[in-house]
C-alpha cells in the first residue's frame, strides 16, 4: 500500500483530483499494480477550507500545516503537489532528500532548477514528475513515448489556456483586458498572480522545461525575454480581425545550428490556421520533427485534464518504487550539455503588426511610410479615420526584420512631430 499527501491551499484543486481519484481509483491501482491511501493534505491555510471540504465528503484524514514533519512522516511515500504553493526548490529537496517521490506542477520553481533538481533524483534515487506542467496536454507522455528515436525541431504551443480565454472573451465582447482578467479570476482559470499569466512568464518555463526534457539540458529562463499580452486592446483584436487574423500568445522552441531560440510573444495567426482554431480554454502545439514532418496536437482544458496527468505520473511513480532500480538518465551529459539561448525574434527576422497613435495630420503618415520605405520594410500601411477620437490610429504590417532592428527604426518614428505613441509590436505568423 502506497500513502499519499496532497499540497493544496485551494479546494479547488483539491476537488478536482481528490473527486478525479476516488472515481477511478480502481483503474489507477489496476494499471499500477498497487493500491493507494492519501493519508495526509498539507494545508496552511488559517480558514482553513480543507477541513470543510472533508466533512463535507464524510471523510477523516490528517490535516497538517508544518511540511518538515509531513516528508520525515513514515506514512507518505508520494507528495502531490496540487497547488503551486512554492516560490522555491527547498521543498523539493528536502522531500527527495527523505525519500519521497514528488508530482507537482510547480512549472516555475522546476525551471529555475531543473539541473539542481536533477541531481538531488540521482543522489537519492527518487524523482520529481511534472506532466501535469503541460495541462491539459500530455506533452511529456507524449515526447518520452513517440519521439524517442526522432529529432524535434521545433515546436509552436499555445501553452497557457488563460491568455487564450482572455484574448477570446476581449475579442467576442469588445470588453477591457482588466475587465476580462477579473472574469477569469473569478473562474479560477489565472495564477494566484494573474501577471504571471499575462506577462508571458508562465509560457517560458514551461518552454524551458519542454527544451530541457527533448535536448537534455537545463536551460535558464532569466536569459529569454518573454513579452505577454499586457497592453493589447479591443482595438487590436478588431484591425487583427479585419486584416483577415487572430492574437494568440505563441510559445516557440526551434532548434538550429546547435543553438536553442526561444519566443514567447503575442502573434497575429491566419483566421483558418491551427492556432485560430482553438478555443477559449484550450491549448495546443504545432510541432516539426524529422520523422512526422508537422504534427498537430490540440486539448480542451477541463476539470479533469490535470488530474488524469497527476494520476498518470502517479502510475509512474508506483512503478519506480517497486523496480528499486537506480535513477536511469545520465546527468553528466545533462551538466555538460551547455546549449546556447538565444531569443528568437532578436536573431531571426519576422513579420510584425505595429499600432501608432498620430495626431491627425496625413503628412505625418507619408513621413512614416517614407521611413519604411527607404529600407523597404513595409508591406502594408492602414490608418483608421472613423474613430471619433482627435487621434488617428495607424496600422503597419512589416516585411520581415529582426525585431531588434525594428525597434531602432520605431525610435526614428517616435521622434516625429505628431507621433505620439509606439502602442503595441505584435508578431506574425504565416503559414
């Protein structure tokens, strides 16, 4: 009999996996070839809702607030980490260090320390799953089992179901961000920080942690800029929309002349592409190999999507403990597999979406277009004279360039008289 604890400062995802295992609970052990027990919930909560949350399913376990003693405890042999309580590794450390297995979803503590981590498994031969990171996609599952023996080389994800809502629900109701960000809220759908959603941080680490699992290598977040969706409008969403797109945050990992690119960057996609397809609560990934060419992988984000992903690594952990067998991956090259980062949009070049604020002036608008010109990097300049507004907003689609160049050349067509703002520089994404 396997014992399990549960990490959950917020009932709801208590509910989610407690109710998701009680349910299938025989097919969990069939398939582990164990039974299991939760014996222990660390909670710290002082209103402590969880004791609620038990009476209320008539069911008697231990309640703890103190975690030194819950992974010393002889009657926890796998902590699942069901809320992202941790800002870092100690917790992790100390539980491998006693022996514990550990399920978390932790993406940002497991990114900054993922080599650390990692050598902590192989010094007390016990393991950290993560597959619910990727929630609702089973990524992990999926890169350990059919791309084993083939090269990934490069993969485009929406990986976070939340900015996907907000972008959507912003477009469908021509509402604010602020006020679409409290909806999600109150759907529990953000971080406990919604910046860390909006921001674009969520999306990097679970990018690095997809490039440390597929090239071996412990990557470091703080060298890669991500830019969210902070500060795109109704407004965008409409011309996007007329120019034929949506806006979707994209996540790329693309792996080139043994240098590793990463971007995490708000994109204009082709209203009949793969990423326009997904819907408000989903996510999905485009991903280029050497075998399967372009594959296509799309998942709803439902109650149930990360519990089975915590009951799957569940299984797994089960199967570690019975085989006793040592920690099978080979650290030395992961230490000495020093891959060089580079950030995508700053190297390679790209198309972009640029929104400007003018006064109404249309000598303003021929200066711009003759900056663009003069280095033949424009592909299309419109500019919106129905609003209402004493400002003309101006709308350029870029042929490609690196965004590093862009910026420069942004700094020349700020510096005009009449130009007053640079309000958003948005990728885009051809087919």
């Amino acid at each position: 009999m396997l014992k399990l604890a549960l990490i959950a400062n917020q009932t709801d995802s208590l509910e989610g996996f407690f109710d998701f295992f009680i349910e299938n609970k025989n097919k969990i052990e069939k398939k582990a070839a164990q039974k299991f027990e939760i014996t222990y919930i660390f909670n710290d909560s002082p209103e402590n809702e969880v004791k609620a949350f038990l009476a209320a399913r008539d069911v008697d376990l231990k309640v703890t607030d103190n975690y030194q003693q819950l992974v010393k405890n002889k009657e926890v042999d796998i902590i699942i980490e069901l809320s992202r309580k941790f800002e870092t590794a100690d917790y992790l450390l100390q539980a491998l260090k006693n022996k514990k297995q550990v399920i978390t979803s932790n993406h940002k503590v497991l990114a900054e320390n993922y080599l650390l981590i990692k050598e902590a498994e192989k010094k007390f031969r016990t393991r950290v799953f993560f597959s619910a990171v990727f929630s609702p996609l089973p990524l992990k599952t999926l890169l350990n089992n059919f791309y084993a023996l083939d090269e990934v080389k490069e993969i485009n994800g929406v990986l976070n179901a939340t900015t996907n809502f907000i972008l959507a629900e912003m477009e469908k109701n021509t509402v604010s961000m602020k006020e679409t960000v409290e909806q999600a809220k109150e759907l529990s759908y953000t971080e406990e920080n919604p910046e860390f959603d909006l921001s674009g941080r969520d999306s990097l680490n679970k990018s690095i942690l997809l490039a440390d699992l597929i090239y071996n290598t412990a990557l470091d977040p703080s060298q890669v800029q991500a830019k969210g969706i902070k500060g795109i409008t109704s407004y965008d969403l409409i011309y996007a929309a007329e120019l034929g797109y949506k806006i979707k945050l994209i996540s790329t990992i693309k792996k080139q002349d043994q240098k590793i690119y990463f971007g995490v960057r708000p994109n204009l996609v082709p209203e009949n592409s793969f990423f326009s397809s997904l819907n408000d609560n989903s996510n999905g990934i485009e991903l280029f190999s050497n075998y399967n060419s372009r594959t296509f992988i799309k998942a709803e984000n439902n109650e149930s999507a990360a519990s089975n992903l915590f009951s799957q690594d569940l299984i797994s952990a089960a199967e570690i403990i019975s085989s006793q067998n040592d920690i099978n991956f080979d650290l030395e090259a992961l230490r000495a597999n020093k891959i060089k980062l580079d950030d995508l949009y700053q190297q390679q070049a790209n198309n972009f979406y640029v929104r400007l604020q003018l006064e109404k002036d249309k000598q303003i608008i021929e200066k711009i277009k003759d900056i663009f010109s003069e280095k033949n990097l424009a592909d299309l300049i419109l500019h919106d004279n129905l609003t209402e507004t004493p400002l003309l907003p101006v709308i350029i689609i870029t042929k490609k360039i690196k965004e590093k160049d862009l910026e420069e050349l942004l700094k020349e067509v700020e510096n005009l008289e009449g130009v007053l703002t640079v309000n958003n520089v948005i990728a885009v994404k051809t087919e």
